[in-house]
C-alpha cells in the first residue's frame, strides 16, 4: 500500500491509497459507508451503483462534508471525487427539507459537469437537478432554473452569462463545490471565478477538489473557504500503476504513419491526444480515411457535436476518439485500452491526466507518446516528473508490423460505422513505414524499459530521418520581408 506522505502539500493530512488513481477494494482500516450518517435512500443509491466501500477520498472527506466543514481535498481524477462531494450535498440538502437552499457544482469542462450531473441524477432521489453548461440553447437552462433546482452543476462561462443575464440569484446557495479547480485556473476562468464567489452568499459551505495545488489556487482557498479541513489523497498527479508507458521518437512528419500502423496492430479502444484543434481535425480525417472509425472532440464543435463524439465513443459506435486536452480530465470512460499522446502535452499534469484515462479502476492500459525533436523538453519534464525514463519503442520497418500491446485473440468492436467525410484529402499522407532507431527495442517486445538512461538529444536524431530545423529570420531579414509586404 502506497502512502503520499513526500508528496502531500504542507497542511494536508493524507490518506493512504493502495493505488493511485483508480478506486480500488478498501482495507478493512478503511471505513465502510455503513459508518456514515447516509439516509436509506443514499445507501441504496449507492448499492445500485456497485459502490460497496468508500474509495480513500470519500472516506476522508464524507465525515467532515456531512458536519457542515469546509474541505479541500487534494487527489486526482478517478479517486471517486464526485460522489466524495455529492453524497453529503445531497444528504445536507435533503435534511434541511424545502428551506434548504440549492448546491453550485462547477466544472472546468462541459463533458465533465454532464458527468457530474449525471451522477446528481443517479443519486438525487427526490431533488431537482439543472444543467447549466455553453454550446445549448438558453431557453430550456432558464426554464429549468426557474424550476428552482436543488442541485446545479454548471461551467463557468455559462453561469456567469445567466448572472449578467439575471435568470439565476446566487443567494440561495449553501453549498458550493469546485471540481478540478486547478484546470479552471489553467483554462483562465479565474475572472468568471471572481464573480461567481462574489455572488455567492457569505454563508455557505465551500468544498474544493482539485488534482494539484499550484500557488494562485492556495491564494483563492484562503480568501473564500473558512478553516477547511485539508485532505489529500494518494501521490500527487502520478500515472495509475497498471497504465504500461512507452514512447516513439519519431520527426512530426512520421506521427500519422506511426499512429495509423499502431491501430491497425492493436485492438480496443483508443483515445488520442493532439495540441490543437486543427490537428486534431486531421489526425481524425487520416484515420478516417485509412477506414477506421474515428470521431474527434474540440472545443470548436457544437455541445451537441461534442456530445455525440464522447457518447458514439462510450458506447463503441467510434473505436477511436482523436481530443485535445479537454477530454484529458475527469473523463470517465470505461476500458479506454490505449493513449495515444499523438502530441506531447504542455505540462506534466496534462500528461497525467492524459494516461489516467487508460488504466482505470485497477484495468490495466498502455500510454504511449510520440515525441518529436520540438518536443524533447517535455519529454524531459515528464520523465524527471514520473521518476524514470519512458521505455523507447522502435517504430516498425517497412512491412513490419509495431509490437502489439495485447493479445491478437481480443476481440474487434463489434459495431463499425461509416466514417465522417473528410474536410480536405490534400492532408491525408500514405502509410509510410518508419525507420528503426537502432536500439534493439524489437517490434514484438512487451513494454519492459531497455534502457533506464536519460534521454539525450541523440534519441531524437533518427538515421536516415531529415528533420528541417528553420531558423528564426535575422530582424533585418523580418524589416526587409514586411517592407515587401506593404
Ligand atoms: P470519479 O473520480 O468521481 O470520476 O470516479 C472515478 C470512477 O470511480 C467512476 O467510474 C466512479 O463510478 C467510480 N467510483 C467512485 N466511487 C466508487 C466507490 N466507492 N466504489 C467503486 N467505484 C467507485
């Protein structure tokens, strides 16, 4: 059993977790949910959702929630956060009968707070739930406010634009919990943060998770949560255990190659992470035309759109989901076989993320990333991050298939759907085999590391591979080019 206490931020206590991420079998140390005050009605919420024993979030944060405490509890995505805070908020709510007041539930990503309010749904019995989220039309969210929820699980943007709109009061609210606050930060809520605790009511409960717990986060909690009890759980932001990591150093140009040889091997559903929407629009269509179901998920498509591609994914209608990092959180999609990091994320918390949507709830899942010369310094920060050098992968010869992560007797998704159209053919490339980087990782070999030296810069210079270093243009080279412009 892992215990965190290296990694636990000052003024925490911790909790021991026998995994990292994934909700796992309690010791018998671990309270059961029997050991809480929980009315009949949770119990049996709680049984028919499979849940036997709370997970170490729940049974840290439950007690002191129920009490009416502040709490900060610091753990990652997949620990079972969402019913660590929606099993007291309901239970709170529901005691104090009609005089009550109403729960915010904010979350950094539509597709979470859907999740989130799902699971409001599934455990509510009795209580009015809303969603108030962007990318929908505003007129059902009004009337479902109107309504006067008990329950509101809502993005940022969305319910500051009904507060400057005026069909929502804040002052009713005695409960408020802020989900993945950390990534609120990082995708620039922090202003819509602002004026949402301005018009919260002074008292009120405040409960706050949140992944990591970087300094501007600190600041807010100080100023809007009174004497939180502080929990943190497991080590912070490290890969699940059971998520198998490898990386293929290949030049920009070769990652589709790369990656249409990777899906064709290997079986099970596949989740692949790109930088920007526009690659992730072509990785997509690659995929698409090298007949694979795929379907991507950015913000620039429609809520309805956005929708459709985590639920067509969920339910096997796309064997591949190509994301940026709004789907790297929180999102909970079961038996997600393979990651692809078809780009390196920015940030080391990202690439965490990222592999814990494989590998969940103790399955066992393969990250692998493909890592381009531009990219070196994030390998870097990943492996000084996760303690140890990802194992080097080979990419295959010409003819050669790429080491296949299962067994080949898997079973194929069943249903297979006609692929949407490609935007622009022009960008689709032809499956070029890769070169090997010579460093004996055979294409058949299991994900046991080869080698645990540093990477170097010589790991990113393939033989035989060209890779085009531009040169920024000198300033007066830049003076001369906008004088031809104009
Ligand atoms: P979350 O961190 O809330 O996204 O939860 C991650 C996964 O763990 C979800 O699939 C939950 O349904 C599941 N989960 C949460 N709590 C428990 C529990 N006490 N026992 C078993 N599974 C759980």
């Amino acid at each position: 059993m892992a215990t965190c206490s290296a990694s636990v931020p000052k003024g925490f206590f911790s909790v021991n977790l026998s995994s990292s991420a994934a909700p796992s079998t309690p010791a018998s140390s671990v309270p059961t949910f029997e050991q809480f005050p929980l009315s009949p009605k949770t119990f049996a919420a709680l049984r028919a959702a499979g849940y036997t024993a709370p997970t170490p979030i729940q049974a840290a944060t439950i007690a002191p929630a129920l009490s009416g405490r502040d709490v900060i509890g610091a753990a990652q995505t997949g620990t079972g956060k969402t019913a660590a805070f929606m099993i007291p908020l309901i239970e709170r709510l529901r005691a104090g009968g009609p005089d009550a007041g109403c729960a915010i539930v904010l979350a950094p990503t539509r597709e979470l707070a859907e999740q989130i309010h799902g699971w409001a749904r599934r455990l509510r019995a009795g209580l009015k739930t809303a969603l108030v989220v962007g990318g929908v039309a505003y007129g059902p969210q009004i009337g479902a406010l109107r309504a006067k929820p008990a329950i509101i699980v809502a993005t940022p943007g969305r319910l500051v634009d009904h507060l400057e709109r005026k069909t929502i009061a804040l002052g009713a609210v005695r409960v408020f919990v802020l989900d993945e606050a950390d990534r609120m930060l990082d995708m620039g809520f922090k202003p819509q943060l602002d004026k949402i605790m301005r018009a919260l009511p002074g008292e009120r409960q405040t409960l706050l998770f949140s992944a990591t717990m970087p300094p501007d986060l600190g600041a807010l909690a100080r100023m809007h949560l009174r004497n939180p009890v502080k929990v943190a759980v497991g080590p912070q932001a490290v890969p699940p255990p059971k998520a198998a990591q490898d990386v293929y150093l290949v030049a920009n140009g070769e990652k589709t190659p790369l990656l249409l040889s990777l899906v064709a091997t290997n079986p099970g559903n596949v989740l692949v992470f790109a930088r920007t929407k526009h690659r992730t629009d072509r990785v997509m269509r690659s995929l698409c035309d090298a007949g694979h179901a795929a379907q991507r998920l950015h913000s620039n498509r429609t809520q309805q759109q956005r929708r459709e591609a985590l639920e067509g994914f969920r339910r096997g209608r796309y064997r591949i989901l190509v994301a940026t990092d709004i789907a790297a959180r929180g999102i909970d999609v079961a038996d997600i076989r393979h990651v692809i990091n078809y780009d390196l994320p920015q940030t080391v918390e990202d690439y965490v993320h990222r592999v814990g949507r494989t590998a969940r709830a103790q399955a066992e899942g393969r990250a692998t990333s493909f890592a381009s010369p531009e990219e070196r310094g994030q390998l870097h920060a990943i492996e000084r991050h996760i303690g140890k050098a990802l194992p080097r992968q080979a990419a295959p010869r010409r003819g050669e298939a790429p080491r296949a992560s299962e067994p080949k007797t898997a079973p194929a998704p069943a249903v297979r759907h006609r692929a949407p159209r490609p935007i622009d053919p022009a960008t689709v490339r032809s499956h070029r085999p890769l070169r090997s980087h010579g460093d004996g990782v055979g294409a058949h070999h299991h994900a046991t590391p080869r080698h645990d030296r540093p990477v170097s810069l010589a790991d990113f210079v393939e033989p035989g591979v060209a890779v085009e270093h531009r040169r920024r243009p000198s300033a007066q080279a830049r003076r001369a080019r906008r004088g031809r412009r104009s």
